[in-house]
C-alpha cells in the first residue's frame, strides 16, 4: 500500500519538504492499527474499572429486611454518605498521617542514598563500579512481597542478624522506619541508575574545564553534577513519592509480625480492609477515589516545587 | 541476528497469544464442575479447607464413592480472607462446591447468600448432635451445615516447670492463675505463664463466653449487640492487669517470637483449646510430652463453665452445581463414623456429634500429648461444660478485624482494653445500621 | 590531546571514598539475599537454633528443597511454571503492544495522539488495589475470572513500558530513513516491520525484562482474581504458604527455599541478557 501523501520528488528543500510531509500523514492507518490494542485494553481494563468504580463508590449495600435478610443483598444509591464517611473516620487520617510519616523518611533516604551512589558510581577511579552497580540493582528483582518477608526475618528478635533483640524494630517508632526501609531498599537501585545514566549524559566538557581550574571531585560532583541532572532528581522524587502514596505490600506482609501495623495502618491498607474483610467495595471505591485527587494534588505539587527549584538552580 | 531475535519475539507472542485463548477456554475452575449430572457418570466437586491432614480424608471418600470424586484446594488466606472470597466469587459464580466455615462466620455467609439450605438432603441431625452443637449451624429453623468439631477452650501448662516453681496443681481459678502468674515470673523473671493474644478474636470471644458474655442477642428479627458488656469488660480488665504487671506477654499466637518463645520454655502456659495438641509440633517441637491439659480456671471456684475457640462445619455454596452429592459428603465427614474416624486420626478433630465422642479412636491421646492417654476423656468432659454466644452476628468479619486493630493498638500504646471492646462494639452496630439490619442499640 | 594526557597520568590510584560508599550500598542490597541463601541451608531446627551468618553443610539445603517441591503434591513446581507463564506471556504480548503503541505515538501525528499519550501516562497515578476488585467484578460478567488470561490481560498495558518506546522510538527511528523507505514505495506498515522495529529492539529487550519483573513481581491482581491454587503464581502461593499454615514455624524452612528458588530466574534473566538491554533507556534523556 503507497500512501505518499503526494509529496514532489525534486531535490530542492528536500529535508524541509521531510518534515512537513511527516506531519501531513493523515492518509495511513498504521498509526492507528498500532496504537489499537494499547487503547483497547487500557478502555477494558483501566478507564472501565475505574468508571465502575467511581460509580460503585455512589452506591451501598442493602440486605432486605428479616434477621439474616431474606433474599439477596442489592445495592442502592448513597449519594455521599461513602465519602462523608470516609473523611469524617479518624483512623482515614489517622492512616494518612503514618503513611506521610514513612514517606518523610523514606522518600529523602531514596534520593539521598540513589544521588550519593549515582555519583560515586560516576567517580573518576572508583572501583568496583560493576558489580556494586549490579547488586545495588538486585533488590528491584525480588517481589515486594519477598522483600518484606525477608526483612521480616532480619527484624524478628528471634531469626535477626541485625541485632533484633536490641532494637525494637516493631516497637511503635521503631516500625516506621522498619517499613520505610524495606521501601527504600527496593527501589534505591532502580533510582540510582535512572540518576546515573543522566549523569553519564552530561557533556564531559563541563566538569573537565572545571578540573583544569583545580576543583576538586567532591566539589565538581556537588556543585556541578548535582545542579545538571536536577530534572531527572525531580522525575524520581515523583515516582517515589506516588509509590509512597501507594504504599500496601510491605506493612501487609509484615503485619503478622508486628503489634504495631493494624489492617487499616497506611490508606491503602485501609481501602482493602474495607473491599476484602469488610465486605464493603463501595467504601473502598470512595477512599481510593480521594486518594486519587490527592495524589493527583501532591504530584502536581512536587512537579511544580521541581520545576522552580531547576530554574533557581541554572541561574 | 537481531532480525532471528525479532522474528522469535513476534512468533513468541502470537503462539502465546493463542496459546492463551485456548487456556481460557480450559482453564480448571471456571465452573464448578465439569459433568452435567447424566446418570452414570461421574460426579466432580471441589472443596476448599485449610486444615492438614485433610488429603487423607478426602482421599479415603475417594475410595469408597467412585461415582463423587472430590478435589481438594487450599485457599490462599484462612478464616475471613477466605469468606470475603467467597463472597465476592458468588457473584461470578466460580465459587467451589464445599467450603470449610468456621462458626462465628456462618450467619454472614447465610446473609450474604453463599451457602444454601441442606434440610432436603440430610437426615434429622437431632439424633446425633446436642441442642447447643446445632444451634451453631440452625438458624431460623433452616440448616447450613452438620457441625464437625466442638473446641472447649483447655488450659495447658508445663507440668515440669509448674512443680520446679512449687506449683503442684494447676490453677481452677483465675485467681489462682494470677497468683500463679506471679510465683513464676518472680522464681524465674524471664517466664511468664501465658499471653494475650490481639490477633485473635476468637480467643477472647472464648473467654468471654465462659464469664458470661453474649455478643449478638435477637429477638425477632431484631438484633441487639453487647460487645463490651458487663462479663466481656471484666475479662478485659483481668487480662489488663496481669499485662500491666508484666505477667503475660502480649505476643500473637503463632508469631515467629512467641513459637520461640514456647519453644524455648520462656512461655510455660497456654490458654488454648481443644486442637492445640494438632497445632504444638509446629510451634514447639522440643517441648513434646511436657504439657499437661487441665480445664480452664473458672471465675467462681466449682463453675465448671468454659468457652469454645474454633470449631467448624463444612457448608454447601450457591454457586454448587451439586448440592445433593455435596451435602452427602459433608454429612459423611462430619455425621459418619467413617467420616469421623478418619477426622479424628488425620486432623485430631474432637467430633460434635453425641456417638462420635464415643469412638474408641479417641482412646489414643493425641501424639504430641502420648503423657496424658486420657487426654480425649477430659476433651469429652470438657464438651459437655461448653456455653457459648446464643447467636454469632451477621458481620462478625467487622468485629473480628475491629478486635485485632483495637486490641493490638491498646497492647502497643499501653491503653485501656475495655475501652477497645467500645470501640469494637460502636464499629460493629454502625456496619449493622448501615447495611440495613435492625439493630436495638443506639 | 591534553585531556588524554591528564587522565592517563591520574590513572594510578583508585578513588576510595566512592568506592566504600558503593561497597556499603551493594552489602546493604545484597545482605537480605545473602540472608536466604544462608537461612536456606538450615533445616528448620537449625534455622532458630545456629548463628544467623553460619551456613549449614549438613545437606538442610537439599532436605528442603525436597520438602518444598514435594509439598501437597508437587504443587511448588505448578506454581514456577504459572509465574513463567504468565511473565513471559504477559512479557511478550504486552512488549510488542508497547512497541507498536510506542512507534504509533512517537513517529505520527495523528487526531488523538496527544490525548491518548496523555490518558496513558496518567493511568500510573490509578493505584492497582482500586481498581482490582472492580476488574475482577466486570470480568466475571463475562465469566472470565480464574484463569490465566484473567491475570494477564490487565497487565497487558504498561504505561511506563509505552512511553519508554515512545521516547526511543522518536530518538531512534530517524525520520529521514523513513522517508527515504516510502519515497522508495514502502508501505508503513514495512517501514514499522522492517525498519522501525528493528531499530527499536534495544528498547524492546528492555521493556520486555520490565515488563517480565513486573508481572513475575506482581502479587495483588492473582491475588483477587484467582480462586484455584493451581494456577497461582510464586508470589501468591509462597505469601498462602506463610498465611495457612498459620505462620507455623515447621514451614519457614520451605518458605524460606521458597524464597530463594523466586529469586533465582530473575538474577539469570538479568545477567544474561545484560548484554543485550539498556538499562540506561529508564531515565528521561535517552543517548542512544
């Protein structure tokens, strides 16, 4: 099938002529055929559910009367009473603050820890650099379920070979940081090389003035480096943040061994409890959808403070 | 090369693609059973249960009926994980056949449409099972199941240390076990009789039981819910103050600390329940032929009055295709004495049914307790003594997950007990209110 | 020239303050690992009875492994082979969905294209716990629940997978080859078989090994969709094994082996194919 969309074949102006014939290629159906199955599943099982749910969230279980409800529960309108409800509970900020908590800690330990091995890894002479980069990496292999079983074992006084029977790590500050940690080590790889591979894109020229004029490489990294990939540092702080905001594997995994972690203990946590053992899908769909916007409102948020923050730092 | 690689990723995908819509169509599990009901061929159900040992049972019905054969799955969470399952798989209809169901969760699967009637199938249970053990399974004059095990909360305690500290008989009163508490802790500070355990709300549901409690009261078709009564409050604030004194651990059962812990002699009693001796080689292996079972210490001296903790009966699903071979089965396992037999030897179930307590299977103690033959003799006892809640409610989930998060705060931040029996007694009616029960509390 | 020069003659010594740092970090990754590999060789007695960092040479390593392939039948080995199935299934289709979703978005103009890149991107701030039960809840009006396909269709779109291939695809695939390929008469369609995908295989690799973590990884949809242990993958049989048998100690060793066996494909996955994907692609600035 030729679909030139009739573009003159003279020589003059030919790569101008490119371009905008690119731009005018409404005749193909390629793009369209291709970009099908994608836009397919995402209508089925993306936009479709979450629809549903935000439909769900509107309605709420009734049974019909008699003591254990003589014909099947079915569902009538709520109108808002699912999100009344929700805002009004306290253990939902009660829930909110913890998980706010553990991104206050982990979310600076990420990009702290992920920056600081970028850069090392980035170091004239610094050895090791291949197999350190491959097991910094690692963790993100292991499900987020495992990690936090593993860890679990490191933490119980009774298995722990990190002086669990020392510190409390289930003692009621001890858990948010046992949690943040599980998190952070997961992803610390997978960070560290997204920082890394825009640190090798820098152009060399840059820090090799700077080297000729007697910096060192302490100061080129913090004062050169550092400020150049400030937009890469802002794109992992917003995956770490909305990963903080959907924070479930690790406290869940953990929950059996610890006191401390209740089953409404981070919001998400709190949005399964009420569909899983609750019975109570249309709760859940009400909290997940005022998740939603926040986490929406917290993304912004961060991408805004990034944005500003890279302007101020290329003045 | 890359163009070899690409061809084998294309090829890859579409063989899987295909491959994927012929495992749709023959996936194991999308419908309950394979045979439509001809006669003469073969019947297939499918029976969920996360007890071990229950192959061999399964396996031994196998044998005996070729024309029901039944498959055995083991659920991926137990107790309420696995009913919220199966509440949310009735509608798509996949639900399996058979299901084990705890007592305290058979009324929220009855409201919650799960699990059907089974008068028309089974003989008049009455004959066989005590007033009380049918009540766990009879509601509004319908039956949901035949009951198969009743569990009387049993006092266990390490003979050897008991007498090492001077204690020669064990408690029959809480008091008792309070003095008790202290002379061990005192003789050896890192011991301590027992725990409490915030995981569990069966547990403490079993001591409030035998101190009087009855959470889910009805009249009519009215429910009234007292969860923080006078006897549930009293419980609570006994246990507060062995917990505050340090004379009880407050690690959850089956935690890998408290296992440690019993294992190690640190923990030197358990307020258990009949199945314990099932459950203690997996919790303390070492420790086997050391404990003694005694009834549990009674609030007033000669009150021979005790709880139940677990217990269960097998149900039939909506979703079942089958509900007439189902019910036979159920009734073979729980309402048989081959049934029976084989429960006792592979599962150590202690039957509820009145000839089933009479087998002389039960004469053999169970293995981890080979130094008390007389074990199931006191079981029988025991059975006789047990009183539990008139009725359990419609959304015991709520309750149970509202006790391990209020009691498990209260342990963590050092507060009261008795105030998170209110909090559990708020959440459970205003989950009532809301789904549409009449509830009489305010 | 002179740069040569300087670097050559700072070649002597090595950087130690970056190189401890690193080495900190990698133990630091590395030691939970170590951990199970270690743990693994204990039989259960051992395992709360030995100091944490002695291995075991007394054959506990074998003893459970025997025990976790022999558990209820064999069921370990089932569970391995669901969790290939569905990530290399899961894997390759959602691979070449993203590749060609990629190319589509990131070398045509067309009604829609900026929305849709749009609408997809956003999907990642959805989280998957929301939007599991009414997935499950839609697919099982078409009676489509407890099969393979229930957990793999859902999982078919990756976000982030479709705009890796966008960006590579437009860094990549120069406009001019294409054009040059049509001005040759070409169709599109061969333009994207034989030129564009093949440019963009680098890209594909790397969003395959994504993708195959990621569904090999994934706990939560198997977990709402799945109702028969047979077609459970490791994630969600190994988390059942801890759950049902009540976090019973006997079945740590299995678990723990369990564990380890998880870990396994995804390390070799990883090294062998290392030569052959970019892990460079993940940040935004793509240097081909």
């Amino acid at each position: 099938m030729t679909t030139v969309a009739g573009a003159p074949r003279t020589s003059t102006g030919r790569a101008a002529r490119i371009e905008s014939s690119t731009r005018r290629r409404h005749r193909t159906m390629l793009p369209v055929i291709l970009i099908a199955p994608a836009v397919l599943l995402l209508l089925a099982f993306t936009v479709a559910p979450a629809i549903y749910a935000v439909i769900l969230s509107f309605l709420h279980l009734q049974i019909s009367g008699g003591l254990l409800g003589t014909g099947t529960p079915h569902e009538v309108w709520a109108g808002l009473s699912n999100y009344i409800e929700t805002l009004t509970d306290p253990e939902f900020w009660q829930s909110l603050g913890r998980m706010l908590l553990i991104a206050a800690i982990g979310v600076p330990a990420t990009i702290a820890l992920s920056t600081m091995f970028a850069l090392c890894l980035d170091a004239k002479r610094a050895r090791l650099v291949g197999i350190t980069r491959l097991a910094i990496f690692l963790p993100y292999a292991v499900p987020g379920v495992i990690a936090s079983l593993l860890w679990g074992f490191m933490y119980l006084p009774a298995t722990s070979p990190i002086g669990g029977n020392v510190i409390d790590y289930f003692g009621s500050t001890g858990i948010f940081f046992a949690v943040a940690n599980v998190a952070v080590w997961s992803v610390v790889g997978f960070n560290m090389v997204i920082l890394y591979t825009a640190v090798r894109s820098l152009p060399a020229d840059v820090f090799e003035a700077a080297e000729i004029d007697g910096a060192s490489e302490l100061q080129i990294a913090l004062r050169i480096k550092l400020p150049l990939i400030a937009p890469a540092i802002t794109m992992v702080t917003l995956f770490s943040v909305i990963g903080a905001l959907q924070l479930f594997n690790e406290p869940t995994t953990l929950k059996p061994l610890a006191n401390a972690i209740t089953s409404t203990w981070v919001p998400l946590m709190r949005v399964y409890a009420q569909a899983n053992v609750n019975n109570d899908i249309y709760g859940g769909a009400a909290s997940s959808f005022i998740l939603i916007v926040m986490t929406v409102g917290l993304a912004v948020l961060v991408n805004l403070i990034g944005r500003h923050g890279f302007k101020r730092g290329t003045r | 090369m890359f163009h070899k690689k690409r061809s084998l990723v294309i090829a890859g995908a579409s063989a899987l693609a295909v491959a994927l819509t012929a495992l749709t169509g023959c996936s194991s599990g999308s419908s309950p059973s394979d045979n439509s009901a001809d006669s003469g061929s073969v019947v297939h159900l499918r029976y969920v249960n996360w007890d071990g040992g229950m192959q061999t049972v399964v396996d031994e019905w196998n044998k005996a009926n070729p024309k029901v054969q039944v498959k055995l799955i083991k659920p991926s969470g137990t107790g309420y994980t696995l009913y919220n399952k199966l509440i949310t798989n009735n509608k798509a209809g996949t639900n399996p056949d058979v299901t084990e169901v705890e007592y305290q969760a058979l009324p929220a699967l009855i409201a919650n449409k799960v699990v059907v009637s089974l008068d028309k199938y089974l003989p008049d249970l009455s004959k066989n099972f005590s007033a009380s053990a049918l009540s766990q399974v009879q509601f509004q004059g319908k039956t949901y199941g035949v009951p198969q095990n009743v569990c009387p909360m049993i006092f266990f305690y390490r003979k050897d240390i008991f007498d090492a500290a001077g204690i020669t008989a064990p408690p029959t009163t809480w008091e008792e076990y309070a003095a008790d508490a202290a002379i061990i802790h005192e003789k050896n500070p890192s011991q301590v009789i027992g725990n409490f355990t915030a995981a569990d709300a069966g547990w403490f549901a079993g001591l409030a039981q035998q101190a009087g409690a009855n959470w889910w009261t009805t009249k009519g078709d009215t429910w009234s819910v007292g969860i923080d009564d006078a006897a549930s409050v009293k419980v609570a604030e006994y246990w507060q103050g062995l917990i505050d004194k340090g004379l009880v651990s407050p690690e959850p059962n089956w935690s890998a600390q408290w296992n440690t812990d019993m294992n190690k002699g640190n923990i030197v009693g358990w307020v258990g329940a009949q199945w314990a001796p099932n459950q203690f080689p997996s919790i303390a292996k070492d420790t086997a032929g050391k404990w003694v079972a005694a009834p549990l210490p009674a609030w007033n001296a000669g009150d021979k009055t005790v709880g139940i903790w677990g217990g269960e009966t097998e149900a039939v699903t909506a979703n079942s295709k089958h509900p007439a071979e189902a019910a036979k089965f159920v009734n073979w396992m729980n309402g048989s004495t081959d049934g029976i037999n084989s429960l006792i030897k592979n599962v150590q179930a202690f039957p509820a049914s009145t000839a089933g307590q009479k087998l002389p299977a039960l004469q053999t103690p169970p293995p981890f307790m080979s130094n008390q033959p007389d074990y199931n003799t006191l079981m029988a006892t025991e059975a006789q003594n047990v009183r539990t809640f008139q009725i359990w409610g419609p959304n015991a989930n709520v309750t149970f997950d509202s006790y391990t998060n209020a009691f498990g705060s209260a342990l963590q931040n050092k507060t009261s007990l008795a105030d998170a029996l209110t909090t559990m007694q708020t959440a459970t009616v205003s989950d009532m209110k809301k789904i549409g029960f009449t509830v009489s509390n305010k | 020239m002179t740069t040569i020069a300087i670097t050559g003659a700072r070649k002597k010594h090595p950087n130690l303050v970056p190189t401890i740092i690193l080495v900190i970090g990698a133990l630091y990754c590395f030691l939970p690992v170590l951990w199970i590999v270690i743990a693994s060789t204990k039989t259960n007695d051992q395992l709360f009875g030995t100091p944490t960092f002695l291995p075991s040479f007394t054959g506990g390593f074998f003893t459970n492994l025997q025990a976790l392939f022999a558990y209820n039948n064999g069921i370990f080995g089932r569970w391995v082979l669901n969790s290939v199935i569905y990530a290399v299934g899961g894997g390759l289709l959602s691979t070449v969905i993203a590749g060609a979703a990629g190319y589509a978005l990131g070398k045509y103009r067309f009604t829609g294209s900026v929305w849709i890149f749009r609408a997809i991107v956003a999907a990642v701030l959805l989280p998957q716990i929301m939007l599991a039960v009414p997935q499950f809840l839609l697919l099982a009006k078409f009676g489509m629940t407890n099969n393979y396909a229930a957990v793999i269709l859902p999982q078919l779109v990756s976000p982030f997978a479709i705009y890796l291939c966008k960006i590579y695809a437009q860094a990549a695939v120069p406009d001019e080859l294409m054009e040059a390929a049509r001005i040759d008469g070409s169709s599109e369609w061969r333009i994207f078989w034989s030129v564009g995908s093949r440019l963009m295989l680098p890209a594909l690799v790397t969003v395959f090994l994504l993708q195959f973590i990621g569904i090999w990884n994934n706990f939560l949809l198997p977990f709402v969709m799945l109702n028969n242990d047979q077609l459970y993958p490791l994630t969600l049989g190994l988390y059942g094994l801890m759950i049902v048998t009540g976090g019973q100690a006997a079945q740590y060793s299995i678990v723990i082996a369990g564990v380890l066996v998880s870990i396994v494909p995804l390390a070799i996955l990883f090294l062998s194919l290392q030569r052959y994907w970019k892990i460079d692609l993940i940040s935004g600035g793509v240097k081909i």
